[in-house]
C-alpha cells in the first residue's frame, strides 16, 4: 500500500496489535470446520464425553465407513452431481446468448426487454404461486424440472451483459467484415475474450446448485431423487432429534455426532477442492456484479 | 398565410411516408438482426413461463382457494385474506420478528465486514494478507444446511463444545436451540460467521481505489499509520459504505429463511418466526395457500416499495457523494 514504509514505534505496535486480531478473526472463521472434521475422526464415545475441543479424540473412522454403508448417501451425491452438471450448463445456455444480445445497442426493444428482466429482480410472484405454477407445469418431483425452473435469473444476465458491453466494438466490426453472423461473433470472438466473466457466472451457478436445498425439499417427493444438501438436513436437523437413532449407535464405535460429522465433511470436500479457483473468480465476480445498475 | 395552408395540405404526406420510412426501418433492423432475438427466444420463454406466469397466482390473495375449481375458478372474498392477517397475532409478531432480527443484524453485522476491510488492508505482508482472506472468505462456500448443522454440533447440550467449556467453568448446560432468548444471537452470529468475510471484499475494492497520493501527502505531514486509517481510508469509503447501508435497509424485508427453517422450531417461533417462515408454514406445509400467498403480496409491495427508495437515495448518494 506504502511505497516507502516508514513506520514509528506506535505504527509497529499497530501494525502488531492489527495482526494479531486478525489472527483471532481467522481462527473464529476457520474452527468450526476444524471441530467438526475432529470430531468425525473421534471415536464417539469421546464425542460424548464432551473431550474433543480441537483435535481428534482417539481416532477413528467408523463413521465414516457407517456414512459409505448408507445407500442413500451415494444417491444423492450422485444426485447432486447431475443437477450441478446440467443445472450449470442450463443456466449458461440461457445466459449468455441472451446476455450477447442485450448488450448490442442496435437491438430494437432493448431497454423494453431490458427492463423486462431487471424487472424480476425486484418483484416475483413469490413461494406460493411460485410453487403452484411449477405444479400446474407437471413438474413436482422432476429432475429435469429442478434443473430448468432454476436455470436462469436477472443478476447474471446482467452481470454478463455488462462484461460483453465492455468489449471494444471493433472487435466485432472486423469479424463482421470476414462475413462472420452474430451467433459466430458471438462463439468465436465474444466467448473467448469473456472467459473471466464467464467463469464468475460458471462457478455462481455452481455454488448455487451444490449448496441450494430449498426448492429440492420442496419440489422433489421420492428419495432417489433429492440432492445431497436435503439428505444432509435429513441427517443433521432430522436424526439429531429423534431418539431412536442414537438408541441405534449405543452399540457401535460411533455416535449421532461423529455421523454428522463425517457427512458434514463429506459434502464440504469437493467445495474446499474448487475454493482455490474459486476464490479467485469470486473476487472478481463481486467487482464485475458492481459496476453497473 | 397561403403559405401556411399548402404547408398544412401536405403535411399528411410527409407523415405517412415517415411512418412508412419507420416501418420499413424496423422490418429491416428486425430482419438484420433476427440471430439476436433468436438468442433472446429461450431466455424470454424462459422469463415468462417461470417469474411471470406466477404473477396470475397473485389473484388468489384475494380469493378464497379451492383445490378442484382452481385458482381461476376460485370465487373472490376481497381483502378478507388481509383482514385476517392483520387480525392474526402470528403474523404481527411475524411482521415484528422481520424487522427486530434484521435491525439487529444491521447495527451488529453491518459494521463487521468494515472493520475486517480496514484491518485486511493495514497489513503489510502479501502472504499473511492472502493466507487471513483465504480462511474468512471460506465460510461464505459452505451451504446454510452444513452452517446449521454445525450450529447444531457446537450447541448440542449434550455433547456440543459451547455447553462443554461452559460446564468447565461450573455453568448450567444450556439447550440454546430451544430457548426463544438465545434464537436471534445464534442466528445473527453465525450469519456473521458466515458472510462477514465474503462481504469484506466490496470494501476493500473501495479502499484499493483511494488515490495512493492521499497516503503520501500524509507520511510526509508525519501521520501515523492509525491517523492514516481513520483520517483517509475511513472517510474515502464512506460513500461506499452509505451505498451498501441504504440498500440493505431497502432489503430489511428479507432474511435468511432458508437458515431460519433450519435452526428453528416450535419452541422458538415466538422470536424466531419470520413473514416468509410463515408464508412456508402457512403456504407450504399448512395448504392454506389464499392466506399465505396474501402475506406475500403484502411482503413483495412493502419489499418493492423499500427498494425503490433505497435506489433513489443510493443513487443520490453515488451523484453527490463521491469525492
């Protein structure tokens, strides 16, 4: 930030005092994950006796291996996997054709359709007629329903429009001038210069679809269907009330808490596996979302 | 005056040949541009079918829904729905609930994501500086199930390490989750767990376009490094800041319900129970789908109307504000 960092006793001890809180800031974000990883690698009768406070308390996986066992488990990984996978690839198919077109000045109707879409951001229908309108579709517990209801919204037409819109023109008039159409202007110049914004939107629907649960509690009947996050809250909100599941796991190594654990982490992996890129995209992403309207 | 009326006489020619001239341009223009709209087709269906098409649902606040007449058939009863709603003391303190959590969680997680902003940038080392923003911007990944989950773990009376180190300490074990008391601390706290980090990010972009010149002029008027912080970067994103505060209290409407269904149970609805809980209640789980959806449209009219202000007063802001 300085070029020349020129500091008094008083700034050092600033200077100091300031990493220091931070530290403390850091270890409050970062413990929780720590306790629960620790305690679905303890055995859970340490659990129980309330002795794991940051590192795992006598070692063990059983929980891990009852969590593998659990048919549904895999289900609705795979689950999820498939409506991040086409969820994603939906919503770019919606986004970015649309988002080029918004952003050609030439285009008749422009502000009309603009308005159009921005318009949603401040006012829907809301849960209700919401709900009733993907009912009266036939598309209560499709796969396919949630990854179409769900594929498109205002934000990141906009966010992506406000990119091509950054784009120089002449890039397009020389295309324009080799004889290229717009759909080509689009796959063969746009794409390729847009890819950090492209990017944002990609890893935006991607966090939305592997960390979003609501729609699916609500949308999805059969369990072969839901995702990963409502069998989480299944497990976690459900079964860590009910008594006769830790009736259950008296007699084994594990216990309701570690079990929890272990899907916790389970589910947390392949998000920490991506947060690098992540990250890095989502910085930009903030900016990008900020710059216009 | 002769003049005047020929002018008159052909005026209608030259108007229906602009019209005429109009006309042709748009053919033309639609034609040149057909690809474009062909782009737009799908998002627009798209748009109609899923955010518009709802809105017709909207009637059935004012309707008394019956499942096998639909919601067209349905008869109509007025404001009747609105009328029970304002009679109904769940849903004032529904209403109540709303804007004391989101009151709170302005005056108490607002600032924090500014004071985590200024003290990212007072550090000087890159790694350090990188290694602090990698952990606090983590929370913000994790899904709302899994913050609850782990919510649940770390507040277990049984076994959660909060009730353990308070039982060190010679304290009672507390079962937080179902004390009405504690409902709102747990939500606004992990809330801040969760978003103060990500949120951080919006100021420290404002604070990186400060005129390093600024800082210069400073270190050469001998300022120390507390002087600097409070006395420039403060006040250079001071317009951010209004900006953000302004559309947040245009969103006061609007708290996490997907967290608070999560966390929340009968034992707590006195202070956890917000206007979308019960909307998803009432709605949702109850069918009373007339009632809840009225509750909505109340929500969705003040929510746009706060917006709206808001918009007007940022844009203000962002007018008269910046340097």
């Amino acid at each position: 930030m300085l070029a020349t960092p020129f500091f008094t006793r008083s700034d050092r001890i600033f200077g100091r005092v300031n990493a220091i809180l931070l530290a403390v800031f850091a270890i409050l974000a970062i413990y929780p994950v720590i306790y629960v990883l620790s305690v679905s690698m303890s055995s859970g009768e340490a659990v129980t006796a309330g002795r794991v406070f940051l590192l795992p308390v006598n070692l063990d996986f059983s929980a891990y291996s009852r969590v593998f066992e659990d048919k549904l488990f895999w289900t609705s990984y795979a689950n999820t996997f498939f409506y991040t996978v086409f969820g994603t690839v939906a919503s770019l198919f919606f986004i970015i054709p649309s988002a080029y077109a918004l952003s050609k000045h030439r285009l008749r109707g422009r502000r009309l359709i603009g308005f159009f879409i921005a318009f949603t951001m401040w006012f829907q229908a809301g849960m209700i007629p919401f709900y009733l309108n993907i009912s009266n579709l036939g598309l209560i517990d499709s796969r396919w329903g949630i990854v179409i209801a769900f594929a498109c919204n205002a934000f990141n037409i906009i966010l992506m429009r406000n990119y091509f819109e950054s784009i120089s023109q002449s890039f397009e008039e020389a295309a324009r001038m080799d004889g290229a159409n717009d759909l080509q202007i689009l796959w063969k110049v746009y794409i390729p210069l847009s890819k950090p914004a492209i990017a944002t939107v990609t890893l935006l629907c991607v966090i939305a679809r592997w960390n979003g649960y609501f729609w699916s509690m609500v949308l999805l009947r059969h369990e072969d269907k839901i995702p990963l996050q409502v069998y989480l809250k299944k497990m976690i909100v459900e079964v860590n009330l009910s008594e006769e599941f830790s009736g259950a796991v008296m007699a084994h190594s594990y216990s309701v808490e570690t079990i929890v654990g272990a899907i916790i982490v389970m589910s947390i992996i392949p998000v920490l596996l991506v947060y690098p890129v992540v990250q890095k995209y989502f910085t930009k992403g903030v900016m990008l979302g900020g710059v216009k309207e | 005056m002769e003049e005047k009326l020929a002018n008159m006489a052909s005026e209608p020619a030259p108007f229906v040949m602009r019209l005429r001239g109009a006309w042709r341009g748009l053919v033309k223009d639609l034609r040149r541009d057909y690809l474009l709209y062909l782009m737009l087709l799908p998002t627009l269906v798209w748009f109609i079918v899923f955010l518009y098409m709802p809105m017709g649902g909207l009637q059935l606040a004012f309707k008394q829904y019956s499942a096998w007449k639909g919601i067209d058939g349905s008869p109509w009863v007025g404001f009747a729905h609105f009328v029970s709603l304002f009679q109904s003391d769940q849903f004032l303190r529904a209403i109540g609930n709303t804007l004391i959590i989101s009151g709170y969680s302005i005056l108490l997680a607002f600032p924090v994501p500014i004071l985590l902003a200024l003290m990212i940038n007072e550090v000087q080392s890159q790694g350090y500086r990188k290694a602090v923003q990698t952990i606090v911007y983590l929370p913000h990944f994790i899904s709302v199930v899994i913050v609850a989950g782990i919510v649940v773990a770390f507040l277990s009376p049984t076994t959660g390490v909060i009730n353990n180190v308070l039982e060190i300490f010679g304290f009672d074990r507390v079962y937080f989750l179902t004390r009405p008391e504690w409902f709102r601390s747990i939500f606004i706290g992990s809330g801040i767990w969760k978003e103060a980090g990500f949120d951080s990010i919006v100021f420290l972009a404002a604070i990186m376009s400060i005129n390093p010149a600024l800082y210069e002029s400073a270190q050469v008027d001998g300022a120390s490094r507390w002087q600097m912080m409070t006395r420039i970067t403060l006040p250079c994103i001071v317009p951010t800041i209004a900006v953000l505060l302004v559309i947040r209290l245009g969103r006061v409407l609007e708290v996490g319900f997907e967290y608070i269904i999560l966390l929340y149970q009968p034992s707590t609805f006195q202070t956890a129970d917000v206007i979308s809980t019960y909307i998803y209640r009432q709605g949702l789980q109850g069918a009373r789908y007339d009632l809840a959806t009225a509750a909505g449209v109340f929500n969705a009219v003040v929510a746009l109307v706060l917006v709206l202000i808001a918009n007007r007063l940022s844009r203000r802001i962002t007018r008269t504000g910046v340097f």
